[in-house]
C-alpha cells in the first residue's frame, strides 16, 4: 500500500500548491478521513507519515511561502496553551519513557493535533473561508455516511482499502457496527457526530439550499449512529441538547448550577456516583460497570499513586488487574488517559487548552449583534462540548482528533472573522446613509 500512499500523497500536496488555502485545508481533512494512518503510511525511520501527514506539510510550505498570512498572524493565549501543552508533554515524558519512543508518539501527536490547530489559525481569516470549509466537509462526511448506513445494514464494509477486519459486532438486534475507513467505530461515529453539530450552523447562514443541507446533516448523523457506538451517541446528545439551549442562552449560569446540584443529588440519594450516570448512556451495561470501575481504581484505589506528577507514561499502568483481573487496561475515558500518561504535568495543561477554547469562543458571542453570526458561534460550541461529553466513554486518536483541534482553532478565529464582517457591514451602512 505505500505505493499507493505516496501517489495520494503527492496528488493531495498537487492540489494545495495549486489551490487556495481554504481549498487546501478541506484537501487535507478529507484525505486524512477517506484514507488515513490505519490504512497506509510511508515510514521515515521510527515515524508513520500518513497521506494527512504529508499534504500538511504542503499546506505549510504554501501559506510561508506564496501567502502573507504567516506575517497576518496574531498570537492569542490559546496558541500559548497549545505550545505549553505539548512542552509540558514532552517534559512529562523525559521521566518516564525513553527518548526516542517518545519522540515517535509525540511527533505524531504534533501532526496530528498542534499542526491542524494552525493551519486553522492561519488559513480561517474571514467568515467565507469558515462557511466554505464547513459546506466541503459536510458533503464529503455526508457521502461517507452512505457507506457508513450500507455497512450497519449489510454488514459488509465497502471502504476496507485493503485492510483485514474482523466479524463486526451486531447491537439492537439488527444493526452491525459501521467502521467505513477508520480504525474503530467508535472514532468513525464520534467524528460523524462532530461535524453535524459543526454543520448545523449553515442553516441560518445560507440564502439558498437549505433543504439540501438539512438532508446532508441528516444522513451525517445517521453516519453517526451507525457506528453503534456509546462515544458517538454521546456527542450527538451533547451537542444536540447543546444548541438546543440556544434560545435559553440567557440563562446558562442556571443551567450550570442546576448540573452541579443534580450531580450532587445523585451523589446522596444514589448508591452509584454520579459521573456512572454518564457511562449509562452505552449500548452495553458491562462497559457502562467498566467505566465507572476504571474512574474508582485511578482515583481511589491507588491507580495514580506514586505517579500523580509526570504519570505513567507510555507503559502499562496495571489498573486492568483491579478492575476485573485482565492482564491489560483499556483506558476508555480521555481525560484519564492525559492524566495516566502525563500526570498533572500534563493534565493541567490540557484543561486549559479547553477552558481557553471556551472562554475564547464566549467572548466572541456575547460581542455579536447577528444572529447569525451567533449561531454560527453556539454550534462550534457544541461541537467541541459533545465531544468532551464523549471524552467520559472512550479515549481519542486519528481523526477525532485531529477534528477536535481543528475546532479548538475555530474557537481562536471565529471572534475575529465575525468582528470583523461586522465592522465592514457597519462601514457599508455608513456610506449608505
């Protein structure tokens, strides 16, 4: 298959030298999604470049040098925290894996998360190029979601790309669980479900098609349930409930509140604690029981002792032994896994990048006057607050991945491309009067 990965590849590289940014940007997250690093990769020494991998690289020659967007670019504190994050990684990691294991997890790790966040930062300069990625993505996912809906009813996956894949698994009773191109279901569903919240906030923005897009976003979430899988539902329903809550905006800090006092209610009147609640929404109550069981090793049966600081890197923590006497430990929650790895180190960092995000994106809500452009905001909003609901279910890597980064860039442009439209549609009233 490398042969095939480097023709893709050097199409792919073809197309951003010759195509605007935007255009580029779109080239790039539909081939590391049609055909990504479970597929086939070009090995250089230790590390695996995927097709994403190289077109990225592309993309960056071409923005530093036959655009000035380079000399554009504004530093925020989100792009701080993203460096601090992966500074801090890497120091984490000096002390518990050898130098260059670490260097190979980490560099794909940098392609796959820090370079899509600046690509963003820098490409995504004005509210066109934001709505035009989004249309690109929302068709391309849309078109995969037929072969992902196929899949969940035949049982035959028509993009294996050459790859050996076992019996997929049945849930509901009729249903096979979709896998399309990724590497497990769970990525594909989550990602799915991603990009609809994302795509929801076409529809206030579109003079024309909009029967069309409503289909798309249909057949997207469809895509995502295919998957059948507790991550993807997850991120739906989070997401869902989200921008539902759009026209009660004004009164978030109620709802905060209202969360917070439920989640203790369940912690007195239950004999189950309330973050059990969240692994109940899965197709399976042995996975749910896991979960929880996999919260209360690491944080009150000594999971973590001895390794609170720089964590256990990269090596088997042994939790699997208390939890249900496996040899192994699948660390189904992400936020588990930043701490297992890197410790607090690491961890702290993390939640930064995401309360940075947050507070980055509100601040541009609450300054707009449009309500399109507001809705534009709440949907990126619930896209990366359905996706960190999921975090509590399954631990990320590949594309969700890469999603969720590029929304973390969304999240450090979407004030300034709005703010801007808005100036120069108050310069153009201004002439007019």
């Amino acid at each position: 298959m490398e042969a095939v990965t480097l023709l893709l590849a050097a199409t792919g590289c073809l197309l951003v030298l010759l195509l605007r940014p935007v255009y580029g940007l779109a080239v790039y997250v539909i081939l590391s999604m049609w055909y990504p690093y479970c597929v086939g990769t070009v090995s250089v020494g230790t590390i695996d470049f995927s097709v994403g991998r190289i077109v990225i690289i592309a993309l960056f020659v071409k923005i530093f040098l036959s655009t000035d967007l380079a000399r554009k670019f504004k530093v925020v504190w989100l792009d701080r925290l993203v460096v601090i994050l992966f500074v801090a990684e890497v120091l984490a990691g000096f002390t518990t894996t050898e130098p260059m294991r670490l260097l190979e997890y980490r560099s794909g790790d940098f392609f796959d998360m820090a370079l899509p966040y600046f690509v963003v930062r820098l490409i995504i300069r004005k509210r066109e190029h934001f709505i035009t990625f989004l249309k690109i993505i929302a068709w391309s996912v849309a078109l995969l979601a037929v072969f992902g809906i196929y899949e969940s009813l035949s049982g035959r996956n028509l993009l294996k790309l050459g790859r050996s894949l076992g019996v997929p698994a049945i849930r509901l009773n009729y249903f096979y669980r979709a896998q399309t191109t990724f590497r497990v279901c769970i990525y594909y569903g989550i990602f799915s479900a991603m990009v609809g919240v994302l795509s929801i906030g076409l529809l206030k923005n579109l003079r024309k098609n909009k029967f069309v897009y409503r289909i798309l976003i249909g057949l997207i979430f469809l895509g995502a349930f295919s998957s059948m899988s507790s991550g993807a539902q997850l991120t739906m329903v989070g997401g869902l409930a989200f921008i539902g809550f759009y026209r009660y905006r004004r009164n978030w800090r109620g709802a905060i509140i209202g969360i917070v006092l439920m989640c203790g209610l369940v912690e007195i009147i239950s004999n189950r604690h309330f973050y059990s609640v969240i692994g109940r929404f899965t197709f399976s109550s042995s996975t749910a029981w896991y979960r929880a069981r996999l919260f209360e090793v690491a944080f009150f049966e000594g999971g973590m002792s001895g390794h609170w600081l720089t964590g256990h890197g990269f090596e088997e923590p042994g939790w699997g032994l208390k939890i249900d006497t496996r040899d192994w430990t699948d660390i189904a929650n992400h936020y588990l896994l930043q701490l297992c790895r890197y410790g607090l180190v690491g961890f702290i960092p993390f939640c930064a990048v995401i309360i940075a995000a947050i507070k980055k994106l509100f601040e541009g809500f609450w300054r707009m006057e449009s309500d399109e452009d507001r809705w534009l905001i709440w949907c990126v909003a619930g896209g990366m607050m359905g996706v960190l609901l999921a975090f509590h279910t399954v631990s990320l890597f590949g594309q969700p991945m890469i999603m969720l980064f590029i929304i973390f860039g969304f999240c450090g442009v979407m004030q300034s491309i709005l703010v801007n439209r808005q100036e120069w549609d108050n310069v153009k009233n201004a002439r007019c009067q």
